[in-house]
C-alpha cells in the first residue's frame, strides 16, 4: 500500500522522490514476501504491475515462475518465495511483479504486495552479518535498519542466474 489506496500499475507515479542536494540517502521500493519486508534499489525498478499470469518454459529453474510479455519483451517472472526456499506462492489478485533492470535485462519479481517508496540515509543501511557456521546469503546487499523493522536490500545481480537472464534477453532480439 502507498499511503491509502492499493495501486497494482505503478505507472502513473512520479519519479524518485527529490532528496535534499546534500543529503547522502538512498531511495528503494519496498514489498512483502511473506510476513518479511525487503526492498530494492529505486533506480532499478521499472515498473510494477499486477498480477496476470506467466507461460510456462520447460526446463528452467524452479523459481522462474515462467515468461511474461511486457510490449514486445519476453522477461523472465522470478517467484521471490520459492528462491528464498520458502516454496511456491499461489497467486492471487493481490500480488504484483515488480520489473527490475538487472544490468542489461530485465526480470519480474513476484511478491505479495509493494508497501512503499522509503528515503534512507547510506548511514541506517547495515551489511549482512556473518553467521558463524554459515556462508553469506548471496541475495541480500544490506539490511535497512532506520525502519520500523529491519528490511533485507536485495542483490539484483545474484538474484537471478546471469545465464538465464542473458538466455531470456538475446532471445527478445531474434
């Protein structure tokens, strides 16, 4: 929810929110996975939409929920609770595909609602912590720690095999 009306086209919101010129934030749009809050940085959104279903490709990964066609570009939907091993999510009116920029492709993230655009400063942005016994979690770049709750800063890069992405993107051009 952005202030108190459910959107599920974002096309019709502003740019970034102007930040003071010698402010040192950083802006991301935040969604519910779960019962957890994550974000993304702003600049990599492209645009949100509802949710209208995916086609099916065979022999892909398990959280590549399918393919959606965005005018004329076949882009890759990643089910965000199933690549957090949280198994698949069912769909409903309710959930959105966030389309993100991740280097020269784009890709669809399946969550179960966007909640905000937040302004953070760089300071209130934390590093993953290391877990003894445990490798890094390679989907999270930090943790924003000046909200409510703390909200995981998802890895765009990691988040989405570089290989299926570039598969995905050359095949737009053929």
């Amino acid at each position: 929810m952005i202030g108190k009306r459910r959107i599920t086209d974002y096309d019709d919101l502003p740019g970034p929110i102007p930040a003071p010129e010698d402010a040192d934030v950083q802006q991301f749009v935040s969604f519910i996975v779960g019962e957890q809050h994550y974000c993304v940085d702003i600049m990599a959104v492209r645009e949100i939409k509802a949710w209208t279903g995916t086609t099916s490709l065979p022999n892909t990964q398990a959280y590549i929920r399918g393919v959606i066609n965005l005018r004329g570009a076949i882009v890759p939907v990643v089910d965000l609770r199933m690549r957090f091993g949280q198994g698949l999510t069912a769909p409903t009116p309710a959930h959105v595909v966030v389309i993100v920029a991740i280097g020269e492709a784009q890709s669809g993230l399946l969550v179960d609602g966007v909640s905000d655009i937040v302004t953070v400063p760089r300071k209130d942005i934390a590093a993953i912590p290391d877990l003894e016994g445990e490798e890094r979690n390679p989907f999270f770049s930090g943790l924003v720690t000046g909200q409510d709750s703390l909200m995981a800063v998802l890895a765009l890069d990691q988040l989405v095999s570089q290989r299926i992405a570039g598969h995905l993107s050359t095949s737009t051009a053929a």
